[in-house]
C-alpha cells in the first residue's frame, strides 16, 4: 500500500521521522506552512495565524465531547467554509487545503504512526496526511492467517483506536480496513459487520465483479480510493451528517459508494462542460436518493459552477410520487443540505422557479401541469428520480417546457427501451456510450454486498374446469335472459378476463393458505417480514381477509405472544363512488407513513402488507424477506416489484443475517423475470437506432393536417363549443359517410402528434381549434353503452358460473421453475432472455449430455452455411424456425419428445431445400420458405377454376394474415373463436368470388385449423 501510495503522488516518510511529538494529531509545522501559503495576508499577521491554529487544536481536543460533532466542525474547516477570527476581533474564511490546484498541498504516507494520551500508547499501520491533517487511516492485517480478516482490522480501529483516542479522527474522512484479500472503507463510527453496508468495497463500475476479485479487488481498490484525487474530492463535496432526531438516535455521518462517487463527479463535470445531460443507470437498491443529495451539494459548494455561469445554480430533483417525494427531502434534510425548499403546491414552486432562487429544491412531476415558461437560466440542473416512469408524455414535456435551458440528469434502476418510449433518448448524452453515462449493475452491486440475490420460487396453481357443464350452464342462462349471440359472444369474452380466475374464492383461499404456510415456515423464525402483490383492489381486501383469517387459524403469533397483523397499502379515492369496504383503507400519508414504520420493525406484530401498486415500486424496507406475487407484470415494473426484498438486512435481536430475499411466483412469470432482468438492449448511439423525429417537421404536418379537416367545417364558428355548433358540424359530416371516415381518421392521425409535440410553441395558435375538434370527435365516437349495462346486468352470474365449474384447486411448490437470482444465476438468466430474445450469434459449445442444443446446433451451421452460399429466403424462414425452437426448449425443455419431432421436421425441410436449391425447383423452395402458405396454395391451386391461379398467391395471402390476426391460443376449443375464423375465412374467400362451402372451404378449414 506504500507502495501504491508513493506512485499515486504521496510523499512516504516513516512514522518516527514526522515532525511531531507523540500526542500531536495535527502536524503544526506543515498545516502552519500550508496556512501561511494558502492564505497571503496571514504572513504578515503572525498573531492571527496563531488563533486559527488554536481554534484548529481546540476542536480536536472537542472529540472527548462527541466524536462525529467534532469530525463535522473540522470538515467544515477543513472545506474552507469556516470564518476563524483575528486578532482584530473580525472573522475570516481561511483556506487550510487547496482543493483547486492539488499541488499547492503536502501530500503524505507515513507508517507505524505513534499517538500517545490514552490508557497506553498505540500505533497506526497507516495514516495519510494532506498538509499536516490526518485523513485517512488504514489499519492492515496479514492475508495468510486464516483467523485474520478485515473484520479484525475494522474491529481495532472502531473498538480500540477510536475509543482511546478519539482526537486522532477528528479530521477523519474515512478509515481504511483490509487484510490484502478484501478492501473495505467506512466513515468514523462505523460498527464492523461482514455484512455491513457501511463498511463498503471500493473500485470502479467499469470493472466485471467476476474477475476483478481478491488482491487483484484490493489493489484496484486502493490505488483509485487512495489518491488525492479521490479523498479531497470526497472531503470537500461529499461527506455529510445525518443529525440524531431524538434520544433513540445518535449523529451519523455519510459517505458516497463508488458507483455514487463516480456518477456525482460525472454529473459536476458534465455540468461545467455545457452538456445536456446524461443517464445513470444503477441496480435497484444502490442509493440513487443519495446519489443525488452528493451531486447537489458538489454542485451547490462548487465556485467554478457560479463563476462559470455568472450566478450559483438551482437543481431541482424531481420524482414521481408525494411519499418518494418526501423520502427525498428527508433524505437531503438529515444529510444537511443546505438552501432545501419543498414547494407545497403548483403555485409556490412555479414561483420559486420563476425568482432564480439558487439551492435545492423537491418536487414532485405533477406540479409542473400548466406551469408553461417558467426560466431560460442554463445553470439549472434537474435530477430525475425513477427516470424511468411519469417523466415522458405530457409531464415530462410540461417540465422540460419550464426550464427548457437546464441539465436534464435521470436515475434509474430500469431504462426502458420500446417502440413506444426510452429513458435513453429522454437523458442520453450522445457523447456518452451507449447513451448511458454511469452504469452499475445487478452483478456489481451484489458482489459489492449492497444487495442480496433474490431467489424466485415457482408456485403452480392448478384447477379442475368442467367446461361441458359450464357451457350448458351458460346456455341455461343464456336462454332465461333472452341473449342473443353479439350478448353471449360479449359476456363470455368478458368473463374469460384472467381476473375471473383470480378472483375464484377457492383460489383466493388455497393461494393465502399456502402464503401463511410458506411464511411460517421459512420468513417468520428470520424476523423478517412480507409483501404481497395482488391484482387489483379488490383483491387485495380478499387476501388481506384471508391471510388475516388463516394466521388466526393457526394461532400464528409474535415471540411476545401478540397476533401477527396484515395491512393494506392502495390508492383509494376520496369520492362517494368509493365502496364502503374500500373506504377503511383510506390512508393519510401520515398514516401510510406510519404504516411503513409498524413494518420496519422487527418486533411490531404487523407481518405482512398487501398491495396492489403502491410499494411495488419505489419502497425501500431492508426487513422484507419475501414478496409473494400473484399480478402479471411486465418487464420495468416486475424487475422494481421482484427487488423489493434484495437489500441488506440483519436482525438486531438475534443477529441473524438476510443471506437473500425471496419471491414466491403464483402467476407464472419465470420468462417475464428473465426478459425483466437482461434490461433493455442500447442501440449504438446512432439517431436512427433511437427514432428520433423532428418535431419541427411533425408540427409542420400537424398544421397542414389540422388546414385541411377545417375545411370540412367552413363557416362554422370553431370558438362555439355549443350544441348548435356540434350539431351544424354533424351535417357535414353525416353517419356512414366518406366525409366522417375522412374525419375520424384525420383526427385520430392529428391526435397522436398532438399528444406527442404538446406543448411546441408552434400548436399554441391552434389549441381553440384542435380542441373544438376533439369535442366533435368524442361527440360521434361510438360508445356501446348497452354492453356495459349487460355486463353490470350479468356479469356477476356469468363469473359466478365459472367458479361454480371450477374445482379441485391446488397450489403446488415448482422446485424445477425455481431460479437463483444471485451474481450467476443473473448472468444465467440473462444470457436465457437473449436467447428468447432470439438475437443473431454464433453457437457456444455445449456440454456433451445436452443433446437438444446439439441438435439445434448442427441444424443451424447447416443452415448458416447454405445462407452464406445462397440468397434463397427458405434458409431465413427455417432459421427463424430454429429459433423459435431453441426457445421453446427453453420453456419447456422437459417436453422432449415434441421437441425432437420438430427438430426433425425442420432437419428434413433443410434437406429438402438443399436439393431444391441444387435442382433449381423455385416453387419448392417457395413452398418451404413458408410451410403454411406453401401448403394453402397447393389447395387453393387444387379448387379453384382454371385461368385464377394466377391470384392464387393473393387469396392466400389474404387468408394466411386473416387467420394469423384472428386466430389465437386455444382458438380451437373456444367456439367464438371457431366461428370468427369460419366467417372470416368465407368473407375471404367470397371477394374473390370462390365459394364458401364445399371442398375448397372444407379442406383449407381444416388444414387452419391443424396448423395455425
């Protein structure tokens, strides 16, 4: 470490050889020197540099007061931000470090440093001195004793060396622990723990935890810690306090992880460059609230932010929701942030917003609506939390609207990448990789110890339907209502929701009991406690009743005796509409925030808490073990709700540790976790990859489309909004006319870039008009008000006719759909969804037992390498079917035999395609390069009169996207499903004037209804 510390600029003197005598913490003669050249006018003023000096040692003798106090005052001197007085009774700032121009200070690495004044002498391994001040202690232990760790070493600086000499870390940044196997560093106070959080790894997010491990970690992590340039920094922006709130609390300081060193410096310096922005992307659970208080307060104490934009900035951190905001400002508060605003409404914040006030302010997205201009100043910096969620659309628009010079930075833990939105695009910097400006991921923060791995166990919830009973049944009331076949086709269709499943009070009731067994057995004797995801609000108070009623069955209790509780945590509207049993869940956040508190404690009788939306996200409670999770989600929102239990956590009473958390899987989303997991894949940064439009061009088309459906109404006065008005407009625009389908179909292409470019500068002049349109539009939109009223009328008998005819429920445990989410389990399951994804790549070698991928694999180079030779589509077309195959084997691997039929199916189609190729036989290779159309086309050929074959590809065009869009899993077995396919395909097959009974129709149903 000496060693490292010498290349890294240190100047390394034995710790005899210090100028200083045994008890001195501060060494006089260098902080003297430092002083006087840091400070010009103290050199004539000798008496004054004697107070400053004497303040500086009076606060180092403070510490016997309170350790953490005084290491907070000396911080503060240390920054500079501290005035010390003079001899003629002013009080000045003085500089004790110069952290512009690094080499204006001493650097020094001194070893086996002496301190005496305690019970009896003791002596440091290491200590690094910045201009005589100690900042950094290390304490080392060997690597080739088994019983010695860097717990030990963490244990002697915490239980010894602070203890007995306090003084000694009053200018403390950080300690340093490690026994050459694992490097660990903590702010002063810090109780040692294998587990701790607080005790925490260094590096880079740049490094691959796989292979950057042991001393490789340890000199990677000391030679980037260990640096001037990264203890200052750390010093001077990035330590700050959180003050004890009461007597159950004690003061505590905070320091950055890595990853949040590295993205709050990425942030300042993106910043000072002028740059728009950026997008940090780190795990679930690794401090992004955090992340954001350091950049803020590198950003606010920064005079090269002031000088370089004439005026100290404002950063304005925005989220989502009132309780993220008010974790937020809580967060900052405790941190003591300084200049901390929290506007209460719209009306505050706009006004804020509009002074130039500079410091932080919090906020949530919503109170930017209708905010409009509110400041051009560029140096307004805007940090989004969960970037990922209400930032886009009309909200996202509204607030970059307001400030549209500012620095747009977004933190999240899930980027999204689709067709319809990107957290990429919304805060890339194109500069930046990938668009993503600081990465850390799943693996890095588990190996880090920040998370835990998160274990997904399989539930199978199986029942028994007699459907023959159930669609007599159907019919029965069918009959007694006198529905006619549109009514039953919609009640049916209705009541087939996954909703009525779930809702089966059996199933309620099975799933509940085996949560509570589950609990019982493997999360209550932890200390832990569990969330439970239902699917909607109503079933939520279901499971909440049921769970609640099966721990009192079971008489399951705390150790104390009282009963274990369930609560609720929902939105539920304030409105007479609300139900009654929903009304008692009515939270204040006060009350919702004390709900929280019940939860976080491990000897608070409140167990479990039932949830539907709120707390899937954005809810951070160590003590949750488990998640139980029956509500289909999709990839951003279930990768949020499945690492809910993955922090740390250790059970203050027993000791006991969290080694990782649980997700019990009711609903069968082990591929949704995998597709969750991998994250969206990045382009690579060109404007096309992202779909960037010009909104210039976009409002252009608007306006000339918006001209253009005026016309329809010349004359009309679009400012009248009355029913004459609309009434007038009808007549141009009369029912089953071209003139409406012109109408409706202009409106709705002008309502989706109205909604995209909302609000653009060139829309305002037309907003009376476009909105007149809209009432127009949702004035004549079709609205089927009698199948709503069928459905209140009905649908309850038609649900409780399927849970009638649904019986034998059984939920039963899926040891084989259990996957481990840990650092492995998570490459495992990415390198899984990139193969469901099917992405190009070469084969990998695979174990000689595992003859499925063997099977794919020697298919496929067959097929890569007649590709290579040829331009014939049939390879493409079986090289999908290859993939779609490895996917399926993915999914149920166990289904060997229909596997391996497939395999062989495709295997004789390639032969057949080589020979085909060989001989030239195009109509062959048609045939193979789309098996189903091929077949069609040779039945089609086979009925129709002579002379038509020539639109036969047509026809079947025609039939095979008909029956691709209508058909639908299980179509077969659903009679309404059966007669669309029917009735559609004799409406193909009649515009082409064929008929539409007989053989042709006979033979092309049945091979539609074997193949599709």
């Amino acid at each position: 470490m000496l060693e490292w510390a010498e290349e890294a600029g240190w100047e390394y003197i034995p710790g005899d050889a210090l100028p200083r005598v045994a008890h001195d913490v501060i060494i006089e003669e260098w902080a003297c020197g430092a002083l006087l050249a840091l400070n010009p006018d103290l050199a004539g003023d000798p008496e004054s540099a004697e107070l400053v000096l004497h303040e500086l040692n009076q606060a180092v003798l403070d510490a016997a007061n309170g350790l953490v106090a005084a290491n907070e005052r000396l911080t503060v001197m240390l920054r500079g931000d501290h005035s010390f007085p003079t001899i003629d009774g002013k009080h000045v700032p003085r500089r004790l470090i110069d952290f512009d121009d690094l080499e204006n200070n001493r650097f020094v690495v001194a070893d086996e440093v002496t301190i005496t004044g305690a019970a009896k002498p003791r002596r440091f391994d290491i200590v690094y001195y910045v201009n005589g001040y100690p900042l950094v202690v290390a304490e080392t232990k060997t690597p080739v004793k088994h019983a010695a760790s860097w717990v030990n070493a963490a244990k002697d600086i915490y239980d010894i060396y602070e203890e007995e000499c306090p003084n000694f870390f009053v200018t403390n940044v950080f300690n340093v622990a490690t026994e050459g196997l694992e490097f660990r560093m903590a702010p002063i106070r810090a109780v040692p723990d294998p587990d701790s959080e607080i005790w925490a790894p260094w590096g880079s997010t740049e490094d691959d935890p796989k292979k950057m491990t042991g001393p490789a970690r340890v000199e990677r992590a000391a030679r980037l810690l260990l640096r001037p340039e990264t203890v200052l920094p750390i010093l001077k922006d990035l330590v700050m306090f959180r003050h004890a709130r009461d007597a159950s609390e004690v003061d505590v300081k905070l320091l950055p992880r890595y990853p949040q060193f590295e993205a709050a410096l990425a942030i300042h310096d993106k910043v000072l460059a002028d740059r728009p922005g950026g997008l940090i992307w780190h795990h679930q659970g690794s401090g992004k609230t955090e992340l954001m208080a350091f950049a803020a307060a590198r950003l606010l104490r920064d005079d090269a932010v002031t000088t370089k934009f004439g005026s100290a900035p404002t950063v304005i951190v925005i989220a989502d929701r009132k309780d993220l905001v008010r974790q937020t400002a809580e967060m900052f508060e405790t941190a003591g942030m300084p200049r901390m605003t929290v506007p209460r409404n719209r009306r505050e914040l706009h006004s804020l917003l509009r002074s130039g006030e500079p410091g932080v302010v919090i906020t949530t997205v919503h109170k930017f609506a209708e905010a409009g201009h509110l400041n051009d100043r560029s140096n307004i910096v805007v940090l989004v939390d969960e970037a990922h969620r209400s930032q886009e659309g009309k909200l996202g628009d509204a607030w970059r609207a307001a400030v549209p010079n500012a620095k747009f930075f977004g933190a999240t833990g899930t980027a999204i990448q689709d067709k319809d939105r990107s957290t990429f695009k919304l805060f890339g910097d194109p500069s930046d990789p990938d668009f993503v400006m600081s990465r850390y991921t799943p693996e890095q923060s588990i190996a880090d110890g920040f998370t835990k791995p998160v274990v997904v166990e399989g539930r199978a919830v199986g029942f028994n339907l007699d459907k023959e009973a159930l669609d007599e049944a159907f019919e029965e009331l069918a009959a007694e209502e006198d529905l006619d076949e549109d009514d039953k086709v919609y009640l049916s269709g209705k009541a087939s929701h996954i909703e009525t499943i779930l809702s089966n009070p059996e199933r309620v009731a099975a799933v509940c009991a085996d949560i509570v067994d589950h609990f019982l057995t493997y999360v209550a004797p932890l200390g832990q406690k569990a969330q439970v995801v239902a699917y909607n609000q109503r079933l939520v108070v279901a499971y909440a009743r049921a769970i609640q009623a099966e721990l009192h069955r079971r008489s399951a209790v705390m150790p104390d005796g009282r009963g274990r509780e369930v609560g609720v945590v929902m939105h539920v509207a304030d409105s007479k509409d609300t139900p009654k049993e929903y009304k008692q869940y009515l939270l204040t956040p006060e009350q919702e925030e004390a709900l929280k508190r019940r939860f976080k404690k491990v000897d608070d009788p409140m167990s479990f808490v039932v949830v539907t939306a709120k707390w899937m996200t954005g809810f951070n409670a160590p003590i949750e073990g488990v998640l139980y999770l029956d509500k289909p989600a999709k990839e951003t929102n279930l990768f949020q709700t499945i690492t809910r239990p993955n922090r740390p956590w250790k059970n203050p009473i027993t000791d006991q540790r969290k080694d990782y958390g649980r997700v019990v899987d009711y609903i069968g989303l082990a591929k949704a976790i995998g597709v969750a997991i991998a994250g969206p894949k990045v382009g690579t940064g060109e404007e096309g990859d992202l779909n960037i439009t010009d909104s210039s061009k976009l409002a252009g088309k608007f306006v000339a489309d918006l001209t253009r459906l005026l016309h329809l109404f010349d004359g009309i006065d679009t400012t009248d909004s009355s029913f004459a008005s609309l009434a007038e407009a009808y007549e141009r625009i009369p029912d089953g006319s071209a003139q409406r389908t012109d109408f409706i179909e202009t409106y709705v292409a002008l309502q989706t870039v109205w909604e995209f470019l909302d609000p653009h500068p060139m829309l305002v002049p037309f907003k009376q008009q476009y909105h007149w349109l809209a009432k127009l539009y949702e004035s004549i939109r079709p609205k089927d008000v009698t199948k709503a009223f069928l459905w209140a009328r009905l649908g309850a008998k038609t649900t409780e006719l399927i849970h009638g005819h649904m019986s034998e429920v059984s939920v039963k445990s899926m040891p084989s759909k259990t996957v481990t989410l840990d650092a492995a389990g998570l490459a495992l399951v990415k390198r899984i969804a990139e193969q469901l994804r099917l992405p190009e790549r070469e084969p990998s070698a695979q174990d000689e037992g595992d003859i499925y991928q063997q099977v794919l694999d020697s298919i496929e180079a067959r097929i890569k390498r007649r590709a290579a030779e040829t331009e014939s589509p049939v390879y493409q077309s079986l090289a999908e079917r290859i993939e779609k195959l490895r996917a399926k084997a993915i999914e149920n691997v166990e289904d060997s035999l229909a596997f391996l039929e497939e395999a062989l199916r495709i295997a004789q189609d390639v032969v057949a395609a080589d020979r085909a190729v060989e001989a030239g036989d195009e109509e062959a290779l048609k045939r193979l390069a789309d098996p189903k159309s091929g077949a069609l086309t040779q039945i089609v050929e086979q009925n129709t009169p002579p002379g038509l074959h020539k639109i036969v590809p047509d026809i079947v065009f025609r039939i095979d996207r008909i029956v691709i869009e209508v058909a639908y899993t299980g179509w077969t077995d659903s009679d309404a499903g059966d007669k669309r396919v029917r009735r559609e395909l004799r409406t193909a097959l009649k515009e082409y004037g064929l008929p539409i009974k007989g053989q042709l129709f006979d033979q092309t149903y049945s091979y539609i209804r074997e193949n599709y």
